[in-house]
C-alpha cells in the first residue's frame, strides 16, 4: 500500500513512523504531509527517502492514511479522504468523539466495531490508556463513574515538538538565570511549574482536551460518567492519570489486580510506576490499586504510559487488523 501520514513531522508522527517501520504492514510507498515549515525535508523509512509535502493534495496518491496533525488539520484531511475514499485511521483524536465515527479501543473482544468503515479513529493520549484499564474492569464488575486528574508530559496531547524545545529553553533559562521566552509556546511558562489547564478555558471552565476525553472515555465505557481534570507538568514524556473509579460490584482490589494482571497490553508495576519509567513502552503500567476508604464500592488507581508512543503503535495494530500483516 502507499500509506500516508498526515502530520508526519509533529511528536505523534514521527512516533508513527518509527513504529509502522518496525511494523510487518506492507507499505510500497510512503506520502509523509507536514506544514509548510517542513517544505524540503525529507523522511527516511525501510531504506527510501521521501520528500515530504505540504499539500493535502498528495493524498491522492494514497490507498490508506493515517491523521495525526492538530485538530483542524485533521479535520480538513479527513474530508478531502472521505470525498476521495481513501481509507484512514484518525489518531489525533480530532474524529474519536464523533458518534459516526468506529471507535477502536481493543481488538478481538466481544463488540468491538468493524474495520472496514471509511474511518475508524483510536482513542487519542491518555484516554486510550485509560480506556485500556477501565474497559476490562466495566465488563468484570461495571464502572459506573470516574473521576480522573491527568497530568501530561510536553509532549502530550497534541503539544508537539515545538513544546518540548520550548520547556528545554525555559528550563536552561531558568538556570542560568536569564530571560525567558517572549511567547511561552504553551501560553504560560512551564518550566519548574504545574498549569491546571491544558489548553484554551471555556466559559464553564473546562478545556478541549477535557471534554473530548469524557466523550472519547464514555463512549469507550458505555454509560458510565466521567469527571476530567487535566494537569500539564514540566517533563519531556510519559503521562500519567490517579483513576477513582466507582464500581457496580463492591470488588477485592486482589481481585482487581488478577483482571488487569490478564489485560493484554497493560502491566502491573506495584507501588506505581513513573511518567520516566514509561517512555518508549508500549504497555499502559498500573500500580497504587486501593480500595477508596472514603467511598464505600470505589477504586483508587494509578496508571502512566507513553501515550504518544500508545497512540501510535494502537493505530498500527488497527492497521495490520484490517489489511492484514503481509
């Protein structure tokens, strides 16, 4: 296939790439699509070199893409796919509220969608780490609510490359006591600080990332609710999210760890792993998994993953899912 990227040269892209050239997905070409910023560089993948491009108009040489550009980059790509029906997996998260839309949150269980619609989205970041832990949980005990407070690397979420050069100036500037960037890439210096917002605050105070989340969390759990708050903290990578999990069945958490312990894809790591120790793995690591003294029937729980490297190698597997490994 001619597989295109969307975005081939932001964190999630690059990440992709790397991932689908350790893939066993047969690619004949690759169209990588960036910005104008990116015009006359070039990509390498299983041995060629491809220029990369900066126009959407180079999906058209393509039998399948993949979108992992900012939103409204996404957004447009997806359109100009569908009216040239070209198959795609959306894994910005742009399309991955959207009820039109096949959510793919695990393969080959019970209900899980079809593969063969023009687009399937993957969950986006953290949701799909969290979507990882919490969907085997709904269907053992059933989840009726979750409260999550997400804090998120430089590179998450959609905060690019251009994020993580900028907390290392902030960072360097900080320590040798000179002066800071004009424009924090992120609206606020980040370096040595926490931000409780990720993203513009709507009048109700919550942000984009927030809602898309709980839309992106419930649609992935049923009819459970969910309660957001996400935190932007001055690391590199590897994210992390404390879960209070409410549950339909009053439930040991031994019997907790035994689910999860068989969850493909995730990994116990007992008293909690580090948004360090993640970087790089494709496992969602849990640790910290506590009964809520305060909460009769709910669950304390805490989870890290590198969900830029998660995003990408999910989207990758959807990919080998519905086109086959050779």
């Amino acid at each position: 296939m001619r597989v295109a990227i969307v975005g081939a040269t932001g964190s999630l892209g690059a990440e992709l790439l790397a991932v689908l050239d350790e893939s066993a997905l047969a690619v004949s070409a690759l169209i990588p699509i960036g910005t104008e910023r990116s015009f006359g560089t070039e990509v390498e993948f299983r041995g060629g070199v491809f220029p990369v491009e900066t126009e959407l108009a180079a999906l058209r040489g393509a039998d399948f893409a993949f979108l992992c550009a900012p939103t409204d980059v996404s957004l447009e790509a997806a359109r100009a796919l569908l009216r040239a029906r070209i198959a795609a997996i959306d894994c910005s998260g742009a399309l991955a509220a959207a009820p039109e839309v096949p959510l793919v949150v695990e393969l080959g269980v019970a209900g899980a969608p079809a593969l063969d619609a023009p687009i399937l989205a993957v969950p986006p970041g953290l949701s799909l780490a969290c979507a990882r832990v919490l969907a085997p949980l709904a269907r053992e005990f059933g989840v009726a609510r979750v409260l999550a407070t997400l804090v998120l690397s430089a590179s998450a979420s959609g905060a690019g490359r251009a994020n993580i050069e900028a907390l290392a100036e902030e960072t360097i500037a900080l320590l040798t006591q000179q002066e800071l960037p004009d424009a924090p890439a992120l609206g606020h210096p980040v370096a040595f600080d926490v931000l409780p917002w990720t993203g513009d605050v709507a009048g109700d105070g919550t942000t984009a990332h927030e809602r898309v989340f709980a839309a992106v969390l419930g649609r992935a759990l049923g009819d459970a609710t969910v309660a957001v708050t996400s935190l932007r903290i001055p690391v590199f990578c590897g994210d992390g999210a404390s879960l209070a999990i409410e549950v339909r069945e009053t439930v040991d958490p031994v019997r907790v760890l035994d689910v999860l312990g068989k969850t493909p894809g995730v990994a116990l790591a007992g008293h909690g792993p580090t948004t360090r120790a993640v970087a790089g793995s494709d496992l969602v690591q849990v640790g910290r998994v506590r009964a809520d003294a305060a909460r009769p029937g709910s669950l304390l729980v805490w989870l890290a993953a590198d969900s830029v490297r998660l995003t990408a190698a999910h989207a990758v597997r959807v990919a080998e899912a519905r086109f086959g490994r050779v």
